[in-house]
C-alpha cells in the first residue's frame, strides 16, 4: 500500500543554518510528490513538485528537495534558515487513485 | 486575483446536526478537492469535484457529501455530526483536468468546525 512518512515531527534549527526535513514513501509506481507548508491560521502552499522531471526540484524561498528512487526519500532542504521559515511542513505522495499527506514536520528557527 | 475562499471561518454544532461548508474556487479552476484536517495530523483527503461530478473519494463515510455548482464552487455537507468531526476543512482547487497525479492545488484558509 502507499504512504508516506515524514521522519521528524518536529526539527529546530539556528537562524542561518542548514534545514533538512525528511520524508520516506512507499510506492509500487511512480509517484508525485510535493512539499506544502501551513503557516499558522493559514492555508497550505506548494513550496515544490516532483513530477519525474529532473530529481532535483528547486521550489520557492530558496527550498529545493531530491528524489531518490532507491532510498524513496524526497527530503526537503535549505540552505540557511530564516526565521519567516517557522511553520509546519507536509510531504505529500500523489497517484492515479490517492492523495496522501504525511503527518507532519513543525520546523521552529531559533534567534 | 482573489485565492482560493471557505465561509465560514470557524463553526461550532452539536452532534448530530449537520453542517454545510462553503468554497469557491481560484479564478479560472475548474476542479475542488475538500480534506479534513485534526488538530496535530496532516490533512485526509475526502473527496473531489469535477464538472459537478464527485470524481474521486478517500474513506470517509456517506455522512460526508458533496455538490459542486456550475460557477465551479462547492459545498461540503456533514451529517449526524460526530465529535470526531471536529477538525480543520480544508478546499483546494486547481487548474483545468489536470488529473489527480500531478496537478498543483491551490488551498483555503479553512473553515475550522467544532462539534460539541
């Protein structure tokens, strides 16, 4: 069956350090796969898409993720942090008959 | 360009009334999608709406109903309300037929139900 699994439910990181958050799927098929973020009393907005293009997807805010096919990994990363980046982030596997959000990663940015 | 708009913000009932939950769409879109959302969780999918047609449907049960008007806005109705119920509603839309596998969703703010 698919899912997915976001490895983290909460990660902190320094203002201006590397963010990694991490999300694992599970797939007979080639899926898609996004990355949303929520920030609070808001709605969700697409940060970026795989859509078996390139692997190495650059999305909005200077976030980019890689898929790896033999890890089933599509982890979400950044280079430094900014504090507006505190908000929770979902994984999100799309296929020709589901539509699944992983649980969750709340990212905080400290000072 | 307004985004993606639910009505009501927030919402509090009873159980066992219903409710009706309101979206419109993103200038343009032709197709609404409505997921639930509990408090810690990430959002479930309940159902989608095309061309006024229910096309595709997570495991919710048939208390969870849906209609989609001409003008491409939609409506979620819940009833005999459950505590359960009790979650964040969520409505995206998107672009024309793009297919459920990789089109890019454009969401509300949400419509937050409470059932007491």
């Amino acid at each position: 069956a698919q899912s997915v699994t976001q490895l983290d439910s909460h990660v902190s990181v320094s203002e201006g350090t590397p963010v990694l958050l991490r999300c694992n799927y599970s797939s007979s098929y080639s899926p898609s796969l996004f990355w949303y973020v929520q920030h609070p009393n808001k709605g969700l907005q697409l940060l970026l898409k795989y859509t078996s293009a390139a692997t190495l997807v650059k999305g909005i805010n200077g976030f980019e993720a890689e898929f790896k096919k033999s890890e089933t990994s599509f982890h979400l990363t950044k280079p430094s942090a900014h504090m507006s980046d505190a908000a929770e982030y979902f994984c999100v596997y799309s296929s020709a008959s589901k539509i699944i959000f992983g649980s969750g990663t709340r990212l905080s940015i400290r000072p | 360009d307004a985004g993606v708009t639910q009505s009501p913000t927030h919402l509090i009932k009873t159980r066992g009334q219903q409710v009706t939950l309101r979206c419109s769409p993103k200038s343009g879109h032709d197709t609404v999608s409505w997921y639930q959302q509990a408090l810690g969780q990430g959002p479930q999918f309940i159902f989608q709406y095309y061309e006024e047609e229910e096309r595709q449907r997570g495991n919710f049960p048939d208390r969870f109903s849906g209609h989609q008007f001409p003008n491409y806005s939609s409506e979620l109705n819940v009833n005999a309300l459950l505590l359960g119920d009790s979650a964040l509603y969520l409505c995206a839309s998107s672009y024309p037929n793009q297919g459920v596998n990789s089109y890019e969703q454009y969401f509300g703010p949400g419509t937050r139900l409470t059932v007491t």
